[in-house]
C-alpha cells in the first residue's frame, strides 16, 4: 500500500510562510531552501563589505535608491544595509522599477525639493509610474515589506515612530501590565497628502 | 513513526488538542494507559513565533502555521478555500480556520476562557428556540472549575462583576488589568449607554502559574504567544506525556472498527504520511479531533456495518453546523488617542446582550472591542491615502492610536440542513476527501447581527468615529460546533449527556461538536470542560472494571 504513495518529508512544516508561497505545491526542497539562504547571505555581506560578486552589489541605482529614500522619508539618517535589502527585493520582484528609481532620482536631482511632498508631488504630475514606485519606497521602509516579503520587522521605521508608545508584536518589554499606564495623546494631523489616494484593500486573513 | 506492529491502550483518543491532551493527562494520571493519536506534526512554540515575524500579513491566523500534505488544514478565511470547502448562501460565513498539529487549534486562540450561561443549555426549554442540552448547568459547574485550573483561568470576583455563570470557587487567577484603551472603552460604555464593559475571564498569566511566566502583553495571543504565559493545548501534551500518555504525531486515522455486532468499537486505523496503515485497540476510544475533522472522519468511515458513518443512526452527524457568526467593523475614533495593542489582544466585552427575553426571536451576542496593535494597518492605510515623508508619520502616529476594532460573537442556531459531507471532488495527499459545509445564516442570527450593526452604529457615533469599514457580510468566528451534537433522543442526536454516542458504548466525542446550542462565550472553556467530564467517566468505569 505504501508503494505507490508520494514521501513527504516529515520536516515540510519547517518551511516559513514566506517559502511555502513561494512554492504552493510544499514540494520545497532542501537544495532550494540551502539556494535561498546562500543569496540572502550573499547580499548583505556585498551591501556591508561590497566583496560578494552578486549583481545587487555592483548595482549603481543602489545608491540612488537610499538616496530618494532619505528625501522620500524626510530622514537624515537611514540603516545603509536595510536601504540594499530593500532595494534587491524591490527590483526582484518587478524589475523596470530600477529603471523607474534612476529616473525618479535624476527628476530629483534636476529639481529643488525641500521635503518628500514637494518631491512626490511632482513626481506623480511627471509621471503616474512614479506613484507606484514611491508607494513601493514608503511599502519598504515603514512596514519593512518589498515583494510582499517581510525583509525588516522590527526595524520597520513605523516602530521607530510608534516607539514611545507601543511595542512591535511579541516584542514587549514594558513589564506586566504595562498597558494599564497612559500612553503619550497625539494631535490631529494636519499635513497633506502629496499623492493622489488609492483604493486600500484589507488583505484577506 | 511507530512500527507496524499494532498499538493497544485502555484508551485510544484521537486528536490532541485541549479536549484529547486533558482527557489524556486525567487518564495517566489515574494510571491507565492512553494513546493519543494526532494527524499533524509536531512543532515548538518559537518556529511558530519566527514564522509570524516573518510573515508578511500579519492578521492572518494561519499563517504561521503551514500545514503538510497529510494533515490539511485551510491555509486561510478564503473563499473559495483550497481545504474547508462551502457552499449556500452564506458560504463565506462559514469559512472557519483551525490547526491540524500537536497541541491543536488552542495555538493561535486568544485565552478567552467564558463559561456558558445556565439559559445556554436550555434555549429551546427557555426560549422555544433551538435545542436543549442533555445536561444542566450544574452538571458542567465542577468540571468548568476543573478546566479553568487546569489551564489556569484569570478573572473577575463574582461579588464585584457578576458574569452570570454561577461559581462554588472564586477563578484561580485574578483578573487581568486591562489598558488604558479598554479602560477609555468601558469609561464610556458606563457614561454614554446603559450597558457595561467587563473583564473578560482569559486563560492567561497575571501571574506565574504552571510553571508559565505571567503575561507581558506581547498582543500576539493570536496568532501566536510568544513566552507561553497564555495556555494552549501543548502544555496539557506536555503534562500528559510526563504522565505516561503517548502522543504519536503524523497519525491520520481514517477508519473506526467495531465488533461484529456493531455496539463496541474495537480499534482504530490510522495512515502514516506514507500511507502505510496501523491498527490501535482499546477498551475505550474518544473522537477530540475538532467539530469538523470529528464529523469527517465519522463519514469518512462509513462502511457496510454503517453505511452512512459511525455512531450515525439518527443521521445528524455532520449536520447542525453552527458557529458565532458575527460583525465586525473598524474606524476611526474621533476622541483622544487610545493606541489600542498593548497588552493582550482580548480583554474586555460588553455582556448585556448575552441573555434575555429577546432571545425567543433573536439570537444572543457579544461584543469585543479588540485591543489589537493597529500600526501596520495604520501605515498601509497612510500610505494608500498618498502620504508621503513627514505627513505620513503623522499620520501613521494618529491612526495607530485612534484605530478602534469592534466584533460580536452571535448566536447560531442548530440546524440540521447545515450541513458537512465529503467532499466529491477534492481530496487530500492520502486520498481523504476534504469536508464541505452548506451554511445558511438562522434568521435567528441574522436578527441578532442586525441588531449587532445598529449598536455598532451607535457606539462609532459617540466616539465620533470616521472612516468606518465594515467587514462584508458576516464575519466568521471560527467557533464551529454542533456536527455531532448532543441530546436525549437517539433518533435525532448522536451522543448523550455524557458525550458518550448513542450508537456504540465505549465511543465518546470531546469537541464543540456536541454542543447542542452555541450561546455567546467562546467554545474553548466549555469544551475542555465537556472532556474533563468524559475523562471522570472513563476513569469511573474503567477502574471498576
């Protein structure tokens, strides 16, 4: 009876969600995972030390990317090693959007733009590409997600800004029942959005 | 995997969730022998916790929790869904989640830890609603205490917050306190409307209890506690095995024997993920493999002893499948930030529509204002909206802190024409066919949730609420119950008060499915109750025996 049967390997449920989607069929092999895990490994090390010969690497939009990332975030400082995982998974997943980053960042280095609305703003009359790009670029860096892949969860900048208040999920550390103490009041916005809205779509659970 | 020599125990339980675990760990504590079967694997808390913060959407249940070929479970709340397949008008009400692994389902639940009302067990008696239990309140009262020590249960005194359910011991743990945006929630409740706010009693640490530390609001009792201070049905595994219980993982059963005289069953076989095929006997065997798997395994082992399935003389297994089908909706408070997530996710409850005399025309509920981290939705919303930079910051702080997330749990109705069957066209890796459930809404429910909605309504407009969205149609709560369920009539329920099945002495069922009504409160408490009762039977007549 148990001839004619397919093996699983016992282990299948090891895989990460992330892997399983990458392969529906669960028929993920330990070669493949050993392959991932090698070219993850490859691109940080080439983002920290440029020694690991992968093309993100010798990517020369890469630093083009971080570049509209500090103008597009209207932050000074930004983590150089985020900024190149973010930006392999971003041009991974669609590849004209290197293309697209060049030429975002050639719009803003021919221009004046004191804060990331002045540059979105006119990024969209230039080209409604650019919206998509910029919604990819603030996708990245606030919740840490490119290719619908986490690349950074805690470090996901709309932690660093909720960080007087609240903890990333499962990382608390408050103490028991540090939820019962006021938490800091927040005023009404009052900024503009710089990009036209799009339709938001809670993503089924 | 064990050889293929057969296994034998006094007791072969199948599942090994917080109904099996607890009869398992009840029973090698009296010494007698237990085998528990489960058909999925065997996984450790902190590969689950590693998947949810690699997971990219992060409310999704299941998630963390991929299933394997042998032991499917559905990956999500999707329809159509790639596993629990459902058809009828409200198909996609029905589209319940639940985990086939050692421990079971109890992983991603939120502790809540409600006993029923003593009305629950008598609807149709009280109401002229639905149907009665084959037991009392009181019956259960015991074997409630039982089951909120055993997983250690936090709650309200009884002479300050009376939840309605009568009490002979105060709960083991004090409440939980809850936050600061419970507390704004339940300030209002108090000023603005006649009803209250509640603690919610959760099978949570406020202190270390069981060798679990006490709670640190880590807010991910869903999809997955990351220290373990909330119970779920791993640690009953745990406490059972150190009592002599054998857990055997990857044990798909897909048939149940019985002698010749079909009254007793006499073993049960189970695939290995290879198919190859084992046999367990036992003197006595219990079914605790979830209101759905229960009911599919049930058919699925239908044969010419029993051609419509096991212990189904009156045709009712697989039918009346109810849930607390509900409403939710999330919005905008206009009011001071309240920065919903810290702390545990469900802490409170408004309790006023649990019971009354409504209840003859329209089902019971009851509200949960979510105490879920809203930063992630707040910065996918921010970013749909078109902010950018500094404005987007702003923007995320002010959603993630005035976010409010409600949700009811309404009252189902037993009825026989919602129904599971076996799947005719999909089956899983080992040739088992998916279930399949028809579900209609009871005009009961409908009723209820429409009367859910205009409360809702209200509750958004004192707190000025914005940007409301209401999740379409109804909202499943994955609470099924009902698909072997309970009564005093053979020819129209399939197991007794005990949960014993009419047809066959020594088969019992621990699982929802025997609910007979579903009430409001969460299943899990009453379920792991129902088991401890079927534990203190079968430790009655075996050691008589």
């Amino acid at each position: 009876m148990a001839a004619d049967q397919p093996s699983f390997p016992t282990s299948i449920h090891l895989s990460t969600p992330n892997a399983i989607r990458m392969n529906r069929a669960l028929r993920m092999s330990r070669r493949d995972m050993l392959l991932g895990a090698m070219g993850a490994a490859a691109v940080v090390l080439g983002a920290g030390r440029g020694i690991a010969a992968t093309p993100e690497a010798e990517d020369t939009v890469a630093p083009l990317f971080l570049a509209l990332s500090h103008r597009l975030t209207d932050r000074d400082a930004l983590d150089a090693r985020i900024s190149s995982a973010l930006y392999a998974r971003i041009v991974k997943a669609t590849p004209a959007r290197r293309d697209q980053i060049q030429k975002l960042h050639d719009l803003m280095a021919g221009g004046k733009f004191d804060s990331a609305r002045e540059l979105a703003k006119a990024a969209e009359h230039a080209d409604p590409v650019f919206k998509d790009v910029i919604h990819d670029i603030m996708t990245a860096w606030y919740r840490g997600v490119a290719d619908e892949k986490v690349v950074v969860y805690r470090s996901a900048l709309m932690f660093d800004i909720t960080k007087d208040a609240i903890y990333p999920k499962t990382y608390a550390a408050g103490g028991p029942f540090y939820w019962t103490q006021t938490p800091p009041e927040v005023a009404v916005p009052t900024g503009e959005p710089a990009l036209s809205p799009s339709k938001f779509v809670v993503e089924p659970t | 995997m064990p050889s293929e020599q057969d296994l034998s125990a006094d007791v072969v339980i199948v599942g090994s969730g917080v109904a099996g675990s607890s009869i398992a760990n009840e029973l090698a504590r009296a010494g007698i022998s237990v085998i528990v079967l489960e058909a999925g694997p065997r996984v450790d808390r902190q590969h689950f916790v590693d998947n949810f913060r690699n997971l990219e959407n992060k409310p999704s249940y299941q998630g963390p929790f991929p299933c394997v070929p042998w032991a499917e479970h559905p990956p999500n709340q999707i329809t159509p869904n790639k596993y629990l397949h459902t058809t009828g008008p409200d198909a996609e009400a029905y589209q319940q989640v639940y985990l086939r692994m050692m421990g079971g389902t109890t992983w991603h639940w939120a502790g809540c830890a409600w006993r029923y009302l003593p009305s629950d067990f008598e609807l149709k008696t009280r109401y002229g609603q639905g149907r009665d239990w084959a037991l009392k309140y009181d019956d259960l009262e015991p074997f409630y205490y039982q089951a909120e020590v055993m997983m250690g249960v936090c709650g309200p005194d009884p002479a300050v917050e009376d939840l309605g359910s009568p009490r002979r011991q105060p709960y083991p743990m004090d409440a939980l306190p809850i936050s600061y945006a419970a507390e704004q929630f339940r300030n209002l409740i108090r000023e603005k409307t006649p009803y209250r706010v509640v603690h919610e009693p959760q099978a949570r640490n406020t202190r270390p209890y069981d060798n679990r530390p006490t709670c640190e609001g880590h807010n991910n009792c869903m999809p997955i506690c990351p220290i373990g201070a909330m119970y779920n049905g791993s640690y009953s595994v745990y406490h059972a095995e150190a009592a002599g219980a054998k857990f055997v993982p990857n044990a798909v059963v897909y048939r149940i024997e019985r002698d010749s005289a079909n009254k007793r069953v006499t073993a049960v076989h189970y695939y290995d993920p290879d198919k190859g095929s084992h046999r367990v006997t036992g003197k006595y065997f219990v079914i605790a493999a979830h209101c759905i798997e229960t009911a599919k395994l049930m058919l699925y082992s239908a044969d010419e002893q029993s051609p419509d399935g096991i212990a189904n003389s009156s045709g009712h297994v697989g039918r009346n499948m109810m849930d607390h089908t509900g409403v939710q909706v999330t919005f905008i408070s206009g009011d001071k930030a309240l920065w919903p997530g810290r702390g545990p996710l469900e802490t409170n409850v408004i309790d006023n529509f649990r019971d009354g005399d409504w209840r003859n025309e329209r089902g019971a509920y009851l509200v949960h204002m979510v105490d879920d981290n809203q930063v992630d939705l707040a910065t996918a919303l921010a970013i749909s909206k078109g902010y950018v930079g500094r404005e987007l910051e702003e923007q995320i702080r002010y959603l993630a802190s005035h976010t409010v997330r409600l949700f009811s749990h309404n009252e189902g109705l037993a009825d026989p024409d919602n129904r599971l069957t076996l799947s005719a066209t999909y089956k899983d890796a080992l040739g088992i066919p998916h279930p399949e459930v028809y579900y209609k809404l009871p005009e009961y429910t409908v009723k209820s949730c429409d009367h859910t909605r205009g409360l809702f309504k209200d509750l958004i407009g004192l707190m000025h609420g914005t940007d409301e969205q209401w999740t379409p149609g109804y909202f499943p709560q994955d609470h099924p119950a009902g698909s072997t369920i309970m009564g005093t009539d053979p020819k129209d329920s399939v197991v007794d008060g005990f949960c014993r099945t009419h047809d066959h002495e020594n088969l019992f069922i621990a699982s929802s499915s025997v609910f007979s009504s579903v009430g409001t409160g969460n299943i899990t408490l009453t379920v792991a109750a129902l088991a401890l009762r079927v534990a203190d039977t079968l430790k009655k007549e075996l050691t008589h025996a």
